[in-house]
C-alpha cells in the first residue's frame, strides 16, 4: 500500500512538472473560432442573403479540413 502511495504521489508530481493541468495555450484560439461561428450564426439568422455566403464558406473551409486530413 505504501509502494503504491509513493508511485501516485510520483505521477502527480510529474503530471504537474509538465505542466498538463495548466496549459491553456490553445484556449484563446478555440474561444475566438467559437465566437467567429457564432457570430456567423447570427449574421445568417439576421440576414437570410448573407446565409449562403457563409454556408459557401463554410463549405470550402470543411472541404480543405478533409483534404489537409487525408494528406496526412
């Protein structure tokens, strides 16, 4: 029991020394890209002409997405 309170606390020490729990690097950048599609969102709502230039875009965007994902 005590080996393995040891070998815990070791993991715990190491998960915090990488710094796991506290990189939020990536967290802006998925914050502005929720908020750029929500704002999307509502311009489409808002102004049905606009609708199909985003839903054009859109398309292209996940059209490239798929062709960056299969040359991988």
């Amino acid at each position: 029991m005590l080996e393995a309170r040891k070998n815990m606390t070791r993991i715990t020490n190491l998960v915090w020394k990488l710094r796991i729990w506290k990189d939020t690097k990536g967290q802006d950048l998925i914050e502005y890209a929720l908020m750029a599609g929500f704002v999307a969102v509502a311009a489409g709502a808002i102004m049905p002409g606009v609708a199909t230039s985003i839903s054009t875009i859109f398309s292209k965007i996940s059209s490239v997405m798929t062709a960056a994902s299969t040359q991988s």
